[in-house]
C-alpha cells in the first residue's frame, strides 16, 4: 500500500483582467521555507476574494462580471483542487450578485456561499449543490443608511461575512455603518437577527473568532483599531470588551486596516496595516478577551491586504498587493513574535492567500 504523503497547498487570489492569471496555487516546503508555483488560472475578472474548503477539496472564487443594465455584477466560481498534480479545474461559475464583490465565504453545512459587495450594500445567499458546484442565489439583502466620516461612510459597505462557530448566525461587518449585523438562514432567506454598534468613526471590515468560541475580534479599517467582544451563543450577541489601536504610538502617516487572524492556540491575534506596512501583534487574554501588546513587523512589500497562518500554525504568509509579493514569516509559538524568512514570491496584486494540508 502507497504510504500517506501530506501537501500544504496555498491558494492566492489576486486583481487581475480575465485574460490573465489571477488564481494562483503554490506548493508550501515547510523544511526548506519556500514556495513553488504549480498552476494559475485566467478567465476571472478580479478575483480578490477565496474561500478554501479543505475536506472537499473545492477553491471559491469571485469573478467580477457586467449585468444587463451594464452595472457591476460578480459571479461565483468553483474550482476543483486535485492535491497530488497540483492542479485547478473550473467545476462551474453562477450569478452570486448584483454588484461588484470583495468577500466569499462558505458555511460549515456546506449550504450556502455568502458574499458582500462593498460598493452596492449587498449581501447575497448563494445555494451550494451537494457536489460544491455553485447553485441558484436564493436571497439578497440591502444595507441603509451611513457613517460619521462623510468620506469613507457616507453609504452603507458590508467588508466580509462570518459564520459564527455554532454555525448558527452570520455576522457581517458593514464598514459604513460602524455596525456588525447579524443574521439566520431561514428557509433559504437572510432574516435579520440583530446589530452590534461601533464606535463612530471605526470601519469595522474584518472579524474572527476565537478558538473557543467566547470570543470575536473585528479589525477597524478606518481608524486602525481591533475591538474585542465576548460572544454569547444562546443570543447570537457580541458584548464589547475593549478596542486598542493597530498602530504605534506616535505615527501620523495614512493607513488603513485589512486582515486579521487569531493563532491555532488561542494565545495570539495577528492584524494588517496599510500605510504602516506592517502586522501588530497581540496577546490574548484566556480569560477576558482583552489585548497585551507584543510588537509590530514589517511585511516586507506594501500594502498588506491579507494574510494567513500557515496549517501547523508555524509560519504566516503576507500578501502584500502594491509591491506584488507573497512574503513568507516564521511563528514563534512561545512568543507568537514574527520572523521573515527572506523568502518572497513575486505575483501580480495578491490580495488574498489561504492554505490547507492534503493527504495524498
């Protein structure tokens, strides 16, 4: 019998036209701390966004398209990852909303894609067939009204969508309203459940979960803070504990927020800077949710739109969009400090990257 080889895969989304490379799939060598390249695929306006299902082997992406009144649309396209060539197959691509979109994610049932659209105040549900192909969308809902800052928030803008860890309401981040809303899938529909205010001026664009599930941080593009809530699953409520900035003290120059993560461990939180160019690194409290400061790092390029923790939780990969690189850091797992590798990769706009470990 053939022994088990295990493949850490990584898959980038990147700005791209359709006629050019914009999914990227890389091979990840923990020993030797590199990435290789093993395929690309074109025919996808924009794919910014992906979401990575490991069990099902399946990448979903954005396609931005064009609807009949000649507006922004965007599609939703799934892709077939065969872990041992190191490939990507189209499986199929459907209509997923009525405007341009930045974010994809997948709930746990396998169900339902749901995707926002910062530009329109959109979020859709997108039927899942029982292979992964993309289904019917089955229900959009329309964000109202505005922020403080009449530059960044004077419409609604839903940032990304997020399943709770009981899979039970989806929490989107609408960075406009300086509100996290929550809804139910009921019946096929998003019914809208309750919201969780902000402070004004925040921008909330970005959360994540906690491993234990108590609680959730949600990173502030606008004015580069994460606040931290406890989360109360029998009401589907967020609870704020605490907000702390993302920049040091003392820096004056522009940035904006954009990704962040929490370690496989629950110790540390992990959060992007766009100006600054680096990732703030955060301690978490086991017991009460809040932050102990630990340091920041350069991410060695610019604009560090996202980021991902590698599986193992050792190493961490930035995508940094205007320097056209994947930069490559080690974890310390005692300090959760970072390390550049003095490995990067060279890509066309990345701006989003996930990884996951195949059996093969």
């Amino acid at each position: 019998m053939k022994p088990t080889v295990e493949r850490t895969l990584v898959v980038v989304g990147s700005y791209a036209e359709a006629a050019d490379a914009g999914v990227y799939l890389y091979e990840f060598d923990e020993a030797k701390e590199e990435l290789k390249l093993l395929d690309q695929k074109s025919g996808y306006k924009n794919p910014t966004f992906l979401h990575l299902d490991v069990p099902r082997r399946i990448v979903y992406a954005l396609a931005e398209t064009a609807a009949a009144d000649g507006s922004k649309a965007s599609d939703a396209v799934s892709l077939t990852l065969d872990a041992s060539s190191g490939r990507l197959t189209e499986a199929n691509r459907a209509p997923a909303a009525n405007g341009p979109t930045c974010h994809i994610q997948k709930s746990a049932d396998n169900r339902y894609l749901t995707l926002t659209s910062y530009h329109n105040g959109l979020v859709s549900l997108v039927a899942l067939e029982n292979d992964g192909r993309i289904g019917s969308l089955l229900d959009e809902r329309k964000h109202e009204g505005k922020g403080t800052n009449p530059e960044r928030q004077d419409r609604p803008h839903p940032h990304s969508s997020f399943y709770s860890p009981d899979g039970k309401y989806l929490f989107v981040c609408d960075l406009g309203l300086d509100r996290i809303r929550a809804y139910t899938v009921e019946g096929g529909k998003l019914q809208v459940h309750g919201d969780t205010e902000l402070h004004p001026g925040a921008g909330p664009r970005h959360l994540a979960f906690h491993p234990n599930g108590a609680f959730a941080f949600v990173i502030n593009e606008v004015d580069s803070t994460i606040t931290s809530f406890r989360y109360d699953a029998e009401t589907g409520s967020l609870h704020k504990v605490e907000h702390v900035p993302t920049l040091p003290a003392g820096y004056e120059g522009e940035n904006t927020c954009a990704e962040i993560a929490v370690s496989g461990d629950g110790r540390f939180l992990y959060g992007s800077n766009r100006g600054h160019d680096s990732i703030v690194v955060y301690e978490i409290d086991p017991d009460s949710g809040k932050l102990a400061y630990i340091e920041h790092v350069s991410v060695q390029g610019k604009h560090p739109r996202h980021f991902s923790i590698l599986p193992g939780g050792r190493h961490l990969i930035a995508a940094n969009r205007d320097t056209n690189n994947l930069a490559l850091f080690r974890i310390d797992a005692a300090t959760g400090k970072l390390t550049y590798t003095g490995h990067s990769v060279s890509v066309s706009k990345p701006v989003c990257v996930w990884a996951g470990r195949f059996e093969v």
